[in-house]
C-alpha cells in the first residue's frame, strides 16, 4: 500500500530590496579615509520573504531599481536564492538569535568607540 505524503508550499512574496556596496575601486581615488579609492552607490537587488520572516535574495545586483523590477519575471526559482537575514522584528527574526547578536555587536561597536 503507497503512502501519500503531504507537500508543505511556501509562499514568497517578491520584491526589490537596496543596500549601499563598493561598486568600483579605483586607486589613483585614494585618500586617508579611503585607501583603495572605492566608490560606494546604492545597489539593488530581488528580495523574497515569507510571512515567518524568512528572507531570501537573489545575487544578482542592479544598478537601478526598474532595471531590479525588470529582472523579477525571469528570476529563477526562490528555492535557489540565498538565505539572507531575517526581517527585522519577525518570527524568524527573534527565532534565529539575531536578535542577541546585533545586541552583542552595538555593546562590543560601543565599547571599541572608547578607544
């Protein structure tokens, strides 16, 4: 007799997140505050999440948002996307011990300001 085995779906819902990244580095651009010349822009790139707060991302970066948006109907699957970190203040988010660890990183960021 063949067992049935139930199917758990996740649903994602889709979008475009942003972060500032290094986009260029360029030496002969070097200063005291920057030593490799780099050149920081904000990036974009396609963002899932499930109601949890289980954050996924695809590696693709976008140097414009529409161009972002654009890509979203031809992204691959979200099962083969990156974990990234979960959304802040969600489920996920207090499950995963982030919580604890930015609070570990503000007291040691705090403590080294002092020096």
């Amino acid at each position: 007799m063949a067992t049935k085995q139930a199917t758990r779906t996740t649903r994602w819902t889709l979008g475009v997140g942003s972060e500032y990244a290094v986009i260029d580095s360029n030496p002969e651009n070097a200063e005291m505050g920057n030593p490799n010349g780099d050149r920081v822009d904000l990036v974009y790139f396609l963002s899932a999440s499930t109601e949890y707060g289980t954050r996924r991302r695809e590696a693709r970066v976008f140097l414009t948002e529409a161009e972002a948006e654009a890509w979203l109907p031809f992204a691959p699957s979200v099962e083969l996307w990156h974990d990234a970190f979960p959304v802040y203040g969600s489920q996920a988010y207090q499950d995963s011990g982030a919580e604890q660890e930015e609070i570990e990183l503000e007291m040691r960021e705090e403590q080294e300001s002092y020096w």
